[in-house]
C-alpha cells in the first residue's frame, strides 16, 4: 500500500513538472522579441534619467502598438511562452545585453564602459 501511494505521489510530481505553455497563436518571432525587449530596456533606462525638465515618455504599451504594431496581451503571451524555455529566453535577453553594450560604446565615443570601483558605479 505504501509503495502504490508513494508511486502515485511521484507519478502527480513529474506530470506536475512537464507543464508546457501553449504556443499562441499570434507567436512574436525571437528576432522581433529581442527588438521589443532591447526597446522596453531603453524605454525604461531613459524613464529613469532626470535630466531637469520633465519628459512625457510613451508608455510600454504605447511603445508596442505604435513602434510595433501589436497589443500588450500579444507580447504578454509572446513572453510567457519564450520564458518556458529558459535557456531561449537567456538567449534572448544576452542579445539584448550584447546590444546595449555596443550602444553604450558607440555613445561613449568607441570606448567601453569600464567599472568605477570607487564610486561601485560604471564610469
């Protein structure tokens, strides 16, 4: 009796754990993904400068339907199918890193940004 609950308590944990999110339909492709991610990563960054006067910037949402042309739900189920797989999603979001880093050193004259460990900031 024991060994029967003890296989059925296994047999519930690993179907528990094959949970696999359903592709939508409206599927955004990874290259298009990894341009919304690098986008809401900017959108975000200038979000927290304050530069003196106050800057109306768009919103995520608005940022997605007019640079885009798709609906916060769309990229809400894009993500959370991509973020199933975690080793596509890392992927995706190195991407993302790779291209702000060379944002970064093309702005900051070719230069790459080098730590400050006086300061515990990027100089």
């Amino acid at each position: 009796m024991k060994k029967g609950i003890l296989f059925i308590a296994v047999l519930l944990f690993l179907s528990c754990n094959n949970s696999v999110i359903e592709k939508p339909n409206n599927l955004i492709d990874e290259d298009q993904m990894v341009e919304i991610l690098y986008d809401i990563a900017v959108l975000d960054a200038m979000r927290t400068q304050n530069f003196g006067a106050p800057v109306a910037y768009p919103t995520t949402t608005e940022m997605l339907k007019t640079k885009h042309k798709i609906d916060s739900l769309t990229f809400a189920k894009s993500a959370k199918y991509y973020a199933a797989d975690y080793k596509k999603y890392r992927k995706m979001y190195e991407e993302v890193k790779v291209r702000l880093e060379e944002e970064t050193t093309k702005l900051n004259g070719g230069q790459p940004l080098t730590p400050n460990p006086e300061q515990g900031i990027v100089k």
